[in-house]
C-alpha cells in the first residue's frame, strides 16, 4: 500500500495548495524552481503530480526516477500527518502478517462439509459485517481523516 493509495481511500491529500502551470521533468527529476516561493518544496516533503502522462501520483521531495515529460498540469505541495504516515505503515503491517494474508486468500467466509468447519475472520466495522479488509480493520483511524465530497 501506498500514500498515494491511502490519500485516495480517504479523499484527501493534504494538500497545501495547487500551481497548475506546465511542468517539466528531465533526467528523472521535476523542475519545480517556477513555483512561488511561499509554494517551495522542502526536502522530504510530499507532493502530488496531476495531470502528467507518465508521473500522476504522490512523491517525497526531491523525487527522482520519475519518466521524462512536460505536461500541463498541477503540483500539490502536501502537509501528510505523522499520524497518518504511522497509520500507513501500521496498515502495511497488517497487509504484511501472513495469517492476515491467508484469511484474506480463502475465497469463503464458512464452510463445513464431513467433521470439518472453517470460519473466517470478519474485520470489526466492516459494513458488512462480513468481510476482512484493511478498510474495515482500520476504519476508526481512516475515518478520522477522511473527507467527504
């Protein structure tokens, strides 16, 4: 899971501010020295790329290995929670665990046939009550950062 993944799932990514404009991108790395000064990026900072061909997504700065483009379109200077960052990782972890991983690869939620029985587990605040996903085993912490449109 990424934080551009997590970013979509709550419908908001922190954004400080939008520069739409045409960007450039030579050598693996986004020129961003048009930006107006209060709009500087700071290393180690998030930012997301829209509009591009090739690099639409979310980067820590100064982000490299990106593909060579110039595009219209916007650069959002971000300001990602430490608190969402551990939720990330906390959540990756979970994605990690292979009991999770094997509960999550069993195609039903029960059976029992002979004298076996099978259950699987069920995430708490799940909206169907009936199904293990990272959604529904963080949906506490999500919702605490999420946006409505």
């Amino acid at each position: 899971m990424t934080l551009a993944d997590l970013c979509a799932e709550l419908r908001n990514h922190f954004e400080k501010s939008k520069y739409f404009g045409k960007f450039r991108i030579q050598g693996g790395v986004i020129d961003l020295s048009d930006l107006e000064y209060d709009a500087s990026i700071q290393d180690g900072q998030y930012f997301r790329i829209v509009g591009s061909v090739f690099n639409d997504g979310v980067y820590q700065y100064p982000a490299a290995g990106l593909v060579d483009e110039t595009f219209d379109g916007a650069v959002w200077p971000m300001a990602v929670p430490p608190a969402v960052l551990s939720l990330l990782d906390d959540i990756n972890a979970w994605l990690a665990d292979p009991k999770v991983v094997e509960a999550m690869s069993r195609p039903y939620q029960s059976e029992s046939f002979g004298g076996y029985s099978y259950t699987k587990a069920s995430g708490s605040g799940s909206a169907s009550g009936n199904t293990l996903t990272w959604q529904s085993q963080f949906s506490a912490r999500l919702n605490r950062w999420r946006k409505i449109r």
